[in-house]
C-alpha cells in the first residue's frame, strides 16, 4: 500500500535502471496543490545522466509510466506528477486498516532491537510540578513511538535522589523541621523546608557550610543522615506513584543518582587506565581541548564525584544490562553541553556505542512568560493541575452531555489528555506558556477536539444499520480522498516522528486527520441508504482506528461518548 515506493518502482523501471530506487525514493515528493495530482517526481537530477532537458525527461516519463493504482500521470515542465486512482486507493487503503486495526503503522525498523529511554526524572523531596511535565510526557511517547517501530522500549526514572541538595534539607529539617508536619504533608513540608534554606542563607551564608557538611555525612554513611535520606526519598515516591497513576505512564527501572554511588569509582580509575583523566586546578578532568569543548569534570579538589561520573557509570551500566541499540536522554536543553561532554569522553574511553546515545532536549514551560523555579517556591504543582483539569472536564461535561455514563472516568481522560496534548502539539525545543483554559477547549489545537472528533466517529458507526457488513468499496468523492490520503501517511508519520524523536509529527497529525473529517462529516451525509454507505462507514471506521492509536501514542486515551 505504499503508493511512493510502487511510483518510483515504475519510474525506477522506465528509467532502464539509470537511477537507483534509493536515489529516487527521496526524490518522490507532495504537489503543492491537490489539483497538480498526489505524487511528484523532479527531472532535474536526471538531466546530466540523460543529457536532456528536465521539461523533455518529465514529457517521455509521462507517456511511459503507468500502474492500476495510477489514474494518469502528467508532465508539468520539470516534474511529472502522479494521479492515484481514487477507486482503487481508496478501497485499498480501507480494506488494510480495517484489518490490521490498531497495528496499522506498526513498523519493523527496530525488531529484535533495545532502546533505552531517561525520562522524567524528579528530585526526591521536591514537590512534582509543572516543570517536570515536559520530560516526563515526552519521554512517554517517545517510547510508545519506539514501540510502534519494533523496539523494545526500556523506561527508565533516574531520580533525583542524590547531591548537595540533600545536605541542604537535612540541615533546613534540623534546624526548623518537624516530624509531625513531614509525616502529615510529607512533599509540602520537605519542599517549604527547602525553600526556607534558600531564604535563609542569602540573611546567614554560614549554613552553605552546614550544608556541605552534612552532606559529606550523607556519603560518609553517618546512621542519622541516612536515615533522614531515606524517609524522604520514600515518601517522595509515594507522591510521585500518584501523578504517574494519573498520566498512565509506568517504569521499568527508578534506579537514581544514588545507584551509582558504588560504581563512580570504577569509572575513575578506567578513566586513569586509559591515561584519559589530567588534573586541573586540583580537580581531575578529561581534556575536550580538541573537540573545542571545556573539560568534562570527573572530580572536585575534595574528592568529591559530579553528575559527569554518574551518567558515565549510569551508561555503561545499561549497556551492560540492557544491552541496547540506542540510548534516548530526555533533558532539559540547558543540559546540551553535559551530554556533548558525557558522549565525548565514552568514545574516548573505546567504546562505540557512544554514537547511538542521543540527548533529546526541549525547552520550558512559562508562567507569565517566566522560567519556574522550585528554588524560589515560585512553581505549579502538576497534581493541582491535573486534579483542575480533571475537575473543568467534569464541569464540561455536566453542563453539555449530563446523562453521560461512567463521567468521572471520561472527565480523567479529558482533562489528563489535554494537558499531554497541550505540551505535545509542541515542537519539543519551543518554550510553553502554561494556560489551563486554552488547553480544555472543544476548538481549535486541542487534544480535547481531537478526542471529540474520535467520539463524533464513534458516535456514527453506533447509529449505523446493525446489518452493515457489505464489502468495502471505493470512494471517489473529493471529501473522503483528503482523508484516504492523510490515513495512508500514517505509517511514514510514525517513522518521521521516530527519527526526529519528536512526539510534534504525531501530534500535528491527528489535529490533521480530525481537520479533515470534520469537513467530511459537514458535507457528507454518511448514513445516507445508498450504494456507498458501507464504504462511507469503513472509512469513519478507519479514522477512528488512527485516531486512537495517534492519541494512544501521545499517551492519551480516546473516550467513544463524550
């Protein structure tokens, strides 16, 4: 059903071998107007080899290739443009995604291979908010994707839960902490906690120092300070098992900073073995002088390990474990240089692999136009926001759709949906400005509207004739072909977004296919009783298919009755 390929199968065949098929292929591209046909193929490159003009290479091809999938083809000057049979295409098209249902657009590209995906990746103590959104979102679909091409996707959470941070909390928790109040609302009071210590160090600087302490007592092992670590670290998963219950997204491994801790020193001293370490300023470095990048800092003048050490011991150790073919890093853009620097020195140290890591940033989220930070205790909770879109789903639906069954159920879907939807519609590297509103609209780039259209769809098969089960047959109508067209694009979308590692190219791509039925449903009256209504019906049926596997992918789920 690849009509791109089985087009430049014939060129490919006229041509009498003189191009490639993997030079054509690439070549074969979109008219930009419907009306110059589906398929376009330039003569330009053909032009020496032939020693002709493009305009007479496209005027021969036009006469020779033809194909029963081909209504005709046509030279316009340089290109010779392609007409798919509306007839035979259509039917095609709907016969394979009505059989192949939700595996329709499943790629082979990755079988029998691994992908290991860092996502999401809270600090322990530290409350979930908004600004954990993008990772967590992204990496999900990433990996839905990387499954929908074959691969066996690995999800891993490397938490937070280790650093100078935690020496900061357990001095804030001595000197102003309460037992009860932590047991009570253990992330409110640990994350106040936090944000005291930051006020109160700008009024006394000397409690950096404390902190630096007890942190060193952290690593030392000391009882009390493990202690503390602990039962923060514990309660903190708790509240985060809450929010990834309520975005459906699961994990295959939450092992965090902390894993590493035992393997760092391994890393360092084959780091020495390999003569890769200098010292600088009395920290020990790898010299990226000539890759024209500072040096990637291995060790402090205290002794003590950086996050370089522990991605370096993290990757080696999913190697080893996971054995996997590609390693996907979704991280902030602000951390670019640390993986330049982190891949750098892997290849350094001999191992190949390091080429099939790739760091996936995107940019932040915007409160009032400004970055949030936790820091500050300037940050929305991604649990209320949830919990409020939820609820404004709910309050959508008692005033529109009242009798609705199974509300608070749908309101979930809703609500957790648009607020996927709002982050993914979204070329990852763009900055978003956060509004609840915009994201809970039935019009316009919504994942609400896309769910909508999916529950129109569903809506009509349920009042289609019970005994509707006649053959499929084509459509010829210029309503349903800009569908039949955007359906078979399904499976390139896929691998698109796959390559790019950029959820965007399926997001754009249900707010299309929704686009385009809704015009459809507008025109067309597909309950009609005539000739063509089981056809008319197969194609509603196909693009609830799609439209459910594009959300499913997104992460998101596509209620029938809304």
């Amino acid at each position: 059903m690849n009509y791109r390929q089985q087009f430049a199968e014939e060129i490919y065949t006229q041509l009498e071998k003189k191009l490639d098929m993997d030079e054509i292929i690439p070549l074969i591209e979109e008219p930009k107007y419907n009306t110059h046909g589906d398929l376009a193929f330039p003569c330009f490159t053909l032009a020496k080899k032939l020693q002709k003009a493009p305009r007479q290479i496209a005027m021969e091809l036009s006469e020779k290739v033809s194909a029963p999938f081909l209504e005709k083809t046509v030279a316009a000057g340089p290109y010779l443009n392609g007409f798919l049979n509306k007839e035979i295409v259509s039917k095609q098209a709907m016969e394979h995604i009505n059989k192949e249902q939700e595996n329709y657009g499943s790629l082979s590209a990755g079988a029998e291979k691994t992908i290991t995906i860092d996502f999401s990746s809270p600090n322990i103590a530290k409350p979930f908010s908004m600004g954990h959104l993008r990772s967590t979102v992204i990496g999900n679909a990433l990996a839905n994707i990387s499954e929908k091409c074959g691969y066996k996707a690995i999800r891993i959470n490397h938490l937070g839960d280790w650093g100078t941070q935690f020496g900061k909390l357990i001095t804030a928790y001595q000197l102003w902490g309460s037992e009860e109040k932590v047991r009570e609302n253990p992330i409110k009071e640990l994350f106040h906690l936090y944000v005291s210590f930051h006020e109160q160090v700008e009024k006394q600087p000397h409690l950096e120092d404390e902190a630096r302490f007890w942190f060193k007592q952290l690593e030392s092992g000391n009882e009390e300070a493990l202690q503390l670590w602990k039962w923060f670290r514990e309660e903190s998963l708790k509240e985060f098992a809450k929010i990834y219950e309520l975005l459906n997204i699961k994990f295959d491994s939450y092992d965090g900073e902390a894993f590493y801790n035992d393997k760092m020193d391994d890393v360092v001293q084959e780091l020495k073995a390999k003569d890769l370490l200098s010292h600088s300023d009395g920290a020990e470095v790898v010299d990226l002088t000539d890759e024209k990048l500072p040096p990637c800092l291995i060790k402090k003048k205290d002794g003590a390990t950086l996050y370089a050490t522990r991605d370096l011991a993290a990757a080696i150790y999913r190697k080893k474990t996971y054995q996997f073919d590609k390693s996907f890093y979704i991280v902030g853009q602000e951390q670019r240089l640390h993986f330049q620097q982190l891949f750098l020195v892997l290849q350094k140290m001999g191992y190949n692999w390091a080429a099939e890591l790739k760091h996936v940033p995107f940019g932040f989220i915007l409160k009032d136009g400004k970055k949030m930070s936790t820091r500050k205790g300037k940050v929305v909770l991604l649990e209320d926001v949830i919990k409020e879109a939820i609820n404004l789903a709910y309050q959508n639906i008692e005033a529109k759709n009242p009798a609705l069954i199974n509300k608070e159920e749908v309101a979930k879907m809703v609500g957790v949906g648009a607020i996927i939807f709002h982050d993914l519609k979204n070329e990852r590297q763009n900055n978003i400005e956060f509004n609840l509103d915009e994201m809970l609209r039935f019009e316009g780039s919504t994942g609400l509207y896309v769910q909508y259209t999916h529950a129109r769809a569903c809506s009509i098969l349920r009042k289609a004739p019970s005994e509707n089960n006649l053959a499929i047959g084509g459509l010829t109508d210029s309503y349903s072909w800009p569908i039949i067209k955007t359906l078979m694009d399904f499976p390139d979308v896929i691998e698109k977004s796959f390559q790019q590692a950029e959820a965007s190219v399926v997001a754009k791509y249900v707010l299309k296919l929704s686009q385009e039925f809704n015009k459809y449903y507008g025109y067309i009256k597909i309950l009609a009783d005539d000739a063509e209504q089981s056809s008319r019906l197969a194609l509603v049926k196909s693009v609830t298919i799609v439209l459910k596997e594009g959300l499913r992918l997104l992460g998101i789920k596509a209620p029938e009755k809304l």
